[in-house]
C-alpha cells in the first residue's frame, strides 16, 4: 500500500517546501523506495502557462506536455520520480473540473460544494497521482504550495484532513515547513511564529508530525528544538533545522545528518536499507572544490527575477561540475542593446553568450544583436527556443541580404517569414492551443555537434514554443549562410529544424526544444555540458 507525506508551509512564502519536498525524495529513493511527486498550487489560472515570469516564475514542462509549477523542477533534478500531468494541480484546475462534471450532469441536480465536491475532487487527484503506475509507488510526496492561514489553501488543508481518515493515520506523515526568524536585537531565534503557525494548522484538524525550521544562516541549538517540539506536540527528533546551505544540492546531504528520512520511515511504518548517497555526495564535493571559473553572459529579458529562467541556471551549475568549474552566469538586458550600448564593449568579457527563450517582441532586436556578435567575435554560443530563432534571423539578415527577415510572432508582415507559425497552427485562438509542447523525437546528424555531445543519433527534447524555422528558407539557408541542420523532427513531407550550427564557428549550436529541463546534477545536460567546455577553451584561446 501507498505511503503518503503531505508537505505544508508556514509563516512566510517561499520558506523551502520545494527544496525539503525534493531532497526527501531523494532520501527516500537512496534507501530503494520508488516515490512518486505532487504540487497542489492554490491560485486560480488553470495552470502556470499563461503567467507572467515575473509573477510566477518559470514554467517547467513535462514530457506528456504539462505546463506545471517551477518546484517540478526541483523534484526532477533531485529524483527519478516520473512527472507528468497528474504532478501538479491548481485550484483553478480542480473547480474547473467540478464545474464540467456539473455541467454533464454527474451530480444529478445536487448542490455542488467546497465540501464535498470540491475536496472529494483533490483527493481524486492524490489517488490518480499513482493510478496506473508501471512499478508500485511506496511513497508519494504532495506539496501542498501556499502557506497555512491563507483562505485559498483551505480547500487543500480539508481535503488532506479528510485523505488521512480515509487510508489510515498510519499511513499519512505530515511535514510542516516554516521560518523560525533571527531577530538581531535579541540576538536570537524567535519560535513564536513557528508555534502559532502549527496552531493554525491543528485548528484545520491536521498535527504536523514533522516540523522543517528554516533558520537562514542560523543554528537552532537543543534547547529551541525541544522548545518547539513541546509546543507543538512532536518528538524531539522530529524538528529539523533547514539552514540555508550553498550548494543548493548540499541542502539533502543536511537533511540526512539529521535523520530526517528515519524519522519518516519511523512514522510510516516502513523498513529499509540504509542509503548510499555517495554519488551525490561526490557532486557535490565537485561543486565546491572547483577552481577554474567561466564567464557566461546570458542574454534576455526577465533578468531581475532569479526564478524565470530557474532550470537554465540549475543546468548550468551542473554543466559546471561536469567540467570541474565554477559557472559566472550574468543576466544581461537585451533592451540596452536596442538603446545604444555597445554590444561588443558590454559581452567582450564573457567566455560564452547564451541567448535564451521568451515571448513577445521586448528585447528583441537586442538578442539578434548579441548572437550576431557571437558568431563574427567567434565567442561560443548556445540559442535555446527564441535564441534558435534569433540566430536563424540574424544568419538571415546580414548573411543572406533579407534585411527585413523576422518572425511572424514580432512582425506578422514581414516579407521574410524566416521563423513563422505551422500551416496546422494558424487560426487557433486560445493561448496554448499553437503551442508544441512536451517531448519530441529529434533525429541528429552524424558528424555535428549536437551529435558529438549526445552520443547518440536518436533524442527526445521538451519543446514549449509556437514558432518554429520556416523550410521554405532551408536550402538558402544551409547552402548560402553556412547553417547547418544537425537535428530534425521527422514530419512526412516537412521536417521540422530542430538544432542548428554553423560550419566556420569553433562553437555555435541552438536548439528549438528546451535542453534545461532534462539536466539533473548526476546527469548533465549534454548541450550545457558540450557549451561549458567550449567557453572553457575560449577562455584558454585553444
């Protein structure tokens, strides 16, 4: 039978409920448990894939195409766990549910409800959550996001109240996360908001059992963890001190001097082998002893907000420790370009431009700018999605003469369609509804670097994009400005341009799929990896 841990959080948002719910992930797998991962989000959009970065943050895909929650991602790079559309839920997405049922007629004429209709519906989608599964699931973690107190959490909150008498008390352990503050002119950890917050969550009808104190740089000595299991009805062991630690991946390895997976284990009533995580520690110790550096600047527009491109940054720290060095990512504004600041005086200090995805026309011009200086400095260059196509624009621009080449996304009346929407797409009207999404088999061709990096000749790629290379271009293209096509997405009569290159270039390669969602610390993604080692080289000058 299925084990269940629920994760909340308290105090303040953002308090680590993602980081805790991964790593315990990864505890729990490391002692040959099979996990399955779940994100409960209470805000009403259907899902995250009409929001805007700076509202929410990146929006991580799935292979089955699900535009879900940015903690996904942390689950993905801390687990083998398999994430798809049943890993993440709104509660838009749950009332939107209910309200099609209501409307087909399901609920014969009753009433429909917060309780029960509502909570029968979310605990549905915990049970679908390992419905069907190929190997039996012993453990799923749910994060419920939100923080406890919040009216748009109390559906959740119930329904989890409600979950737990229906499969058993002894099969449910719940982990609340909250920040116990340092107040300096005290001079020390404050547990009041800590013990009102499991307060508010025992007035719901649910007693955590396992309390995360997230203290910043702080230590909780004996004495604040006793106090805070007294208070608030826990055992001793089961107060667990969340510092913030650097590496991000160092954050499990403290989790696990604490024996916060036996203390699970214990409440669940499971038995199993102790853990090796030697491998992980090896990663990290990798991470932290590097001495070589390497400057990349990553060219965009939400460059003020560190979660809007959060698994581009995660993968380049694993790209990182696959080459043994540190990576110096620098955000830079696209749209200074565009105001005449020099593109050469302000990237000529990096060992590598990225130019990364986006929508709209913000910042536009400025990215072609940057991959243009890429490619005629000769510096090492990776396009992902929007990057691809702005490479694709400027080869089209200043190598075959098309001065006015765009996309018909920025310029629906460009005479130079070079990036335009598919045939099948056109007249679609709802947001997403354009939209490729999830993985795509790409086929690479042989003696290219993509192949080179991959190692193999057939991939699968997540993709988020409605725009893609126009072939109508591609012989031009390939025969006059020295593109060339390294990976394709077979299609029948039209294949679509998947990964590019350029022959006369040490190191020049973009993709229309999203590498960054695939990389993990012990699994490097191979286009990070490959594009980490040429700045490398640049930086050496070989």
């Amino acid at each position: 039978m299925t084990k269940y841990v629920f994760t909340t959080g308290g105090v303040v948002s953002s308090v680590g409920k993602g980081v805790l719910s991964a790593s315990l992930g990864l505890l729990l797998e490391a002692r040959g448990l099979r996990i399955a991962m779940m994100k409960f989000d209470p805000y009403i959009n259907v899902d995250p894939g009409t929001m805007n970065p700076f509202e929410h943050g990146e929006v991580f895909v799935t292979d089955d195409g699900a535009e879900t929650d940015l903690d996904l991602g942390h689950y993905q790079r801390f687990t083998r766990a398999k994430l798809s559309q049943k890993s993440n839920a709104t509660t838009g997405g749950i009332y939107n549910a209910v309200i099609q049922k209501e409307r087909r007629g399901e609920f014969l004429g009753k009433t429909v409800q917060v309780i029960p209709h509502i909570t029968d519906e979310i605990k549905s989608r915990i049970r679908m959550l390992t419905a069907d599964s190929e190997d039996p699931i012993d453990v799923a973690i749910i994060e419920i996001g939100g923080t406890v107190g919040d009216i748009e959490s109390l559906p959740f909150l119930e329904a989890l109240r409600q979950f737990r008498l229906d499969v058993g008390p002894p099969n449910c352990c719940f982990i609340h996360v909250t920040l116990v503050p340092f107040i300096a002119a005290a001079g020390e950890l404050k547990t009041k908001p800590t013990q009102h917050s499991v307060r508010a969550l025992r007035d719901i009808g649910i007693q955590p059992n396992v309390i995360v104190c997230r203290t910043g740089s702080h230590v909780m000595g004996p004495e604040q963890r006793h106090k805070v299991a007294l208070f608030c009805d826990v055992t001793d062991d089961a107060i667990i001190n969340a510092q913030d630690i650097s590496p991000l991946y160092a954050i499990p390895l403290n989790f696990k001097r604490q024996k916060l997976d036996d203390t699970v284990l214990r409440l669940l009533g499971i038995e199993a082998p102790a853990g090796d995580l030697s491998e992980w520690e090896a990663m990290v110790e990798r991470l932290v002893s590097a001495q070589e550096e390497v400057q990349i600047a990553a060219v965009g527009k939400y460059v003020n907000h560190d979660d809007a491109y959060k698994s581009i940054n995660e993968a380049f720290v694993h790209a990182g420790a696959a080459n043994d060095c540190k990576v110096r990512l620098t955000w830079v504004d696209s749209e200074q370009f565009e105001k005449g600041v020099d593109v050469a005086g302000a990237l000529k200090s990096y060992h590598g431009i990225l130019v990364g995805p986006g929508f709209g026309t913000r910042g536009i011009e400025g990215k072609i700018k940057a991959a243009q200086y890429a490619r005629e400095a000769q510096v090492p260059y990776f396009g992902i999605c929007l990057g691809m196509q702005m490479a694709v624009i400027e080869l089209a621009r200043n190598r075959l003469g098309l001065r006015e080449a765009h996309s018909t996304e920025i310029n629906p009346r460009t005479p130079d369609p070079v990036i335009s929407l598919l045939s099948e797409q056109r007249g679609i009207q709802d947001l997403g509804g354009t939209m490729r999404l999830g993985a795509y088999r790409c086929e690479l061709k042989p003696d290219t670097k993509a192949r080179q990096a991959y190692g193999e000749d057939v991939i699968f790629e997540r993709h988020r994009h409605r725009y893609e290379f126009n072939n109508a271009y591609l012989e031009a293209m390939v025969g006059k400005a020295g593109m060339v096509v390294s990976g394709i997405h077979p299609k029948g009569d039209h294949d679509l341009v998947e990964i590019i290159e350029l022959k006369d270039h040490p190191w020049f390669c973009a993709s229309q799929f999203h590498p960054e969602f695939k990389s993990t610390p012990l699994r490097p993604q191979p286009l990070f990896r490959e594009f980490i080692a040429a700045a490398l080289r640049h930086k050496a000058g070989t």
